[in-house]
C-alpha cells in the first residue's frame, strides 16, 4: 500500500498472470494425486505413488512457469496493455513476474504435500507448518515495512511456504 496504487495495481495484474497455470494445471494434478494416495494399498506404495505424483507435479509446473518466464514480457503485455498502461509500468509488472511464477511452483507442490499428509491421517502437522510459515512471512513483512521492494513481499511469502514444504517433505 506504501507504494502506491500503481504498485497494487501492476501486482494484481503480476499475481494473475503468475498463478494463471494454479487453476488450469495444478488444482487438477492435485485432485488426481490425492485420488490416487487414497487407494493405494500400503503406505509404501503410497510412498513411491507421491514420489511419483511430486516429480510429475515439479516437471509439469517447472515447465509451465518457465513458458511464462521466457514470455514474460509478451504475456505481460498482452494482459496488461489492454489498459494501455506506459512502458514504465509494464516493467514493473513483468519485474515481478518472477517472484509470482516461483510462488505458483512452491505453492503447487505444497498441494500435492497436503493432499499426501492428509490421505495419511496427518493433515495436522501440514497446518501447523503452514501456520507457523505464515506467522513467520508476516513478522518478515512486519519488520520490512517501508524498507524492502515491492516484489520483497512475494518472495517473503515464497520463502515461508518453501520452508513449510521442506519441513513436510522432510517428515
């Protein structure tokens, strides 16, 4: 909010583009790993079945955030042009584009997370992490207030889920 209407704006328009591939890719992949974990028959091969789910999952969302990111500018300008916004501001947006297509990948993984500690009867632990990563990216957010960049906030927000995620996975 510090930084203007035009930042809340081109962030809007950033996050739309960014999080494009979470309803389109990733919420379906997710549904049909957490089918999948459901009715596997042991938990080794619910083990091996999210191994296999996560690995599909990183290479399906990796690659659609690298299309992205290598047509950032392009994407950007075609969303965001329609407005006919300057050539300043469209920078600004497709500058935080990055931080937005890594959030969408940490974001996707931590999906097919969940849905894995769910089906093993511990969702729990996966809300407690998630809680105690967003406590954490707000007091970062607190204590950076007025003294970071813009984009700061995203990657606040993906360090905190990045973090929850290890932790889920490590357990």
């Amino acid at each position: 909010g510090l930084a203007g209407s035009g930042a809340i704006s081109a962030n809007n328009y950033a996050m739309r583009i960014g999080m494009l591939g979470y309803g389109i890719l990733t919420m379906p992949l997710a549904q049909l790993a957490q089918s999948r974990l459901c009715t596997a028959s042991s938990g080794r091969a619910r083990s091996q079945l999210f191994k296999r789910e996560l690995m599909t999952m990183a290479a399906l969302v990796g690659a659609a955030a690298a299309a992205v990111f290598v047509f950032r500018e392009d994407i950007a300008r075609l969303v965001y042009m329609r407005g006919r916004f300057s050539a300043a501001e469209l920078q600004f947006v497709v500058a935080l584009l990055p931080a937005w297509l890594v959030y969408y990948v940490v974001l996707s993984l931590n999906a097919v997370t969940s849905r894995m500690l769910f089906a093993r009867h511990e969702g729990m632990r996966y809300t407690r992490a998630m809680l105690c990563a967003y406590g954490g990216v707000g007091l970062l957010r607190l204590f950076s207030a007025g003294h970071s960049a813009p984009a700061f906030i995203i990657w606040s927000a993906v360090i905190g889920e990045g973090l929850a995620f290890l932790w889920n996975l490590r357990l």
